[in-house]
C-alpha cells in the first residue's frame, strides 16, 4: 500500500457540505476560526473568487478550484471589487442551504463545507499539511515524469465536483449522505492531486511525492511499532543516515522521529476508542517496550494520559450517538 493511502487509512477524515453559495457582484464571505477537529473547504464551480486570509499572498480561484484551511486559520472570500457586499438571502428549504445575492444570483458558484478530522489523528494530520492549500482541478497538458498520472488525478476530481454540484442543485432524496460521503471522497483525490504537483508543500504531500524516501515512509505507516533506528530507515532508502535525515527533514518539515511519534499515537489513539486493550498492551503494539515509557510519551504529546483520552474519547462518542 502506498504511503497516501496508508496515511488516508490511518486518518478516516468525514465530510460534510455546509452551503452552495450562488453570488452576483459584490460578494463577500468571512469564515471565522474554526474548531481545531475542522478543516474548513470551497469549491469553486463558476466565476472567480479571491482568497485572505493573512497568511500569504491573497489568491485568485478560478473555476475547479478547491482551498482547504487544514490550520482553521479565519479567512475571506470575495469578488475582489472592493465593494460593500449586496445583502444575501439564505434558503433552507432543502437538504443543503442555498445563500444567494444580487440579481439573479448566477455570477459565482461555490460549494463550501468542512473536513472533520478525528481527534485520534489531528495532531499528525494538521501539523503536516499546509495551513492554506489551493488544489487546482482543471489541469492542462503538463510535462514531466508524473504528467499522465497529474492529468488522470485533475480528471477525476473534476468528475467529483460535477458530480457534488449536480447532487447540490437536484438535492434528491439522499442528497445529503451523499453529499457528506462525496465531501469525505473529495478531501483524498484533493490530497492526491496536490501531492503529484512538481513543488508540493512540505509535509505529508511532499513525503507522498518524494520517491528516495517512500520505503522508509511506508515501513513506518505499516509497522509504526517495529524498533526503527535512523540507521534502518536510511538503508531501506539507500542512504546514509545523515542524508536520509537531511532529506527527510527538508520534505517533511519535521525529522523521521516526530513524524513516527505521531503515527505511533494515532494508532494508539485509535486503538484506546476502537478496542477494550489494555493501555500497556497498546503501547506495546505502537513500539513502547514499557508502559511508563508510553504513558509518558502520550503525556507529553496530547497533554492528557492515555486513560483520561480513552475516557474523554469514548464519553464525546456516547455524547454524539445519543444527540
């Protein structure tokens, strides 16, 4: 399995669409912080729309794109006129609200919703992506080594968003467990399609892109609770250790021992909800040869002991069936 997938498999992320905008000029939308479990998205169907957010430049959107803000980071959509938006009207009468402006409402089109990251993964999900990131569907012919497999991803993903608007517009019946399920679907191919760019950005897409490195990527994600050394790790990528790290640092933003501590406690985070293990047992299984060494690594890393998680984890699951 490749290390994307293994990565998408360890982190099952939901979806859920909000509302389709339907905006004629001006517009503005302002998205405050977000919850840290939420990776707020839009998708852009028509028109053109400008991206703030004080974290970059500001960025132009055109029709097929997507930007997702996985550090909940308050940002800004609008026209790029400069002028006062015109009052919008919100109809909630179907299974997704529709908020519309201006005279006939047709100018710009957008699908925004939201990414629901489980609490198991968010530290190694949300430190490893990119607080902004623009993922453009509509690929033109591109060159290069992965130019077909580039061209395939766009193609697919621009079927996703067609296929999520068609389902927006009609709202069927189950158009809306649809839809969430389409959300969950289009935050992988997001994923996919930005980790072929030539230059993704440093952290999970770039590890994905970076080929030197995938067999220590992979053996990590397959068996986080194998004894890895620097030492093993740069052997199955043909290394040395000091090159390994240089070029693992440099792709991931972070050395191969954090990022390996964060997929140890994703597994173990999950493994505390998902099964009656004891906690030693579970350390046991993510690489801790004794229980006060993993009490003490998960301490340090999510703030809280493993039990008071498993506690906390298992109460907000109880919480949520019964609401």
């Amino acid at each position: 399995m490749d290390a994307l997938s293994q990565m998408l498999a360890l982190i099952p992320v939901s979806g859920r669409l909000d509302v389709r905008c339907q905006f004629g000029v001006p517009w503005r939308i302002e998205e405050p912080v977000t919850a840290y479990c939420d990776i707020r998205y839009h998708v852009l169907l028509t028109g053109a729309a400008r991206v703030e957010d004080g974290l970059g430049p500001a960025q132009l959107l055109r029709p097929g794109d997507i930007v997702l803000f996985p550090g909940g980071a308050p940002h800004t959509l609008h026209d790029g006129s400069g002028l006062p938006p015109v009052p919008a009207t919100v109809d909630t009468a179907g299974h997704v609200a529709v908020v519309s402006s201006g005279p006939d409402g047709t100018g710009t089109d957008l699908l925004c919703g939201r990414f629901r990251v489980p609490a198991a993964a968010q530290p190694l999900l949300l430190q490893h992506l990119p607080a902004r990131l623009v993922v453009r569907s509509a690929v033109q012919d591109i060159d290069g080594r992965d130019g077909a497999q580039v061209l395939a991803a766009g193609s697919r993903l621009s079927r996703l968003i067609g296929l999520m608007r068609e389902e927006a517009h009609e709202q069927g019946p189950g158009s809306e467990a649809l839809l969430n399920h389409l959300s969950a679907a289009l935050f992988g191919l997001a994923l996919r399609l930005a980790s072929l760019t030539d230059a993704p950005p440093p952290g999970l897409l770039a590890l994905a892109r970076a080929s030197p490195l995938r067999p220590a990527v992979e053996a990590m994600l397959a068996q986080p609770g194998d004894d890895w050394s620097l030492r093993a790790l740069a052997a199955r990528c043909n290394m040395s250790r000091a090159t390994f790290i240089r070029h693992f640092t440099v792709a991931c933003g972070a050395s191969p021992s954090v990022f390996l501590l964060g997929i140890r406690m994703a597994m173990a985070c999950r493994q505390l909800v998902d099964t009656r293990l004891s906690i030693a047992a579970i350390g046991e299984q993510v690489g801790y040869r004794s229980d006060a060494a993993f009490q003490r690594a998960f301490k340090k890393h999510l703030g809280v002991t493993p039990a008071r998680w498993r506690a906390d984890a298992r109460a907000a699951q109880s919480s949520a069936a019964g609401g």
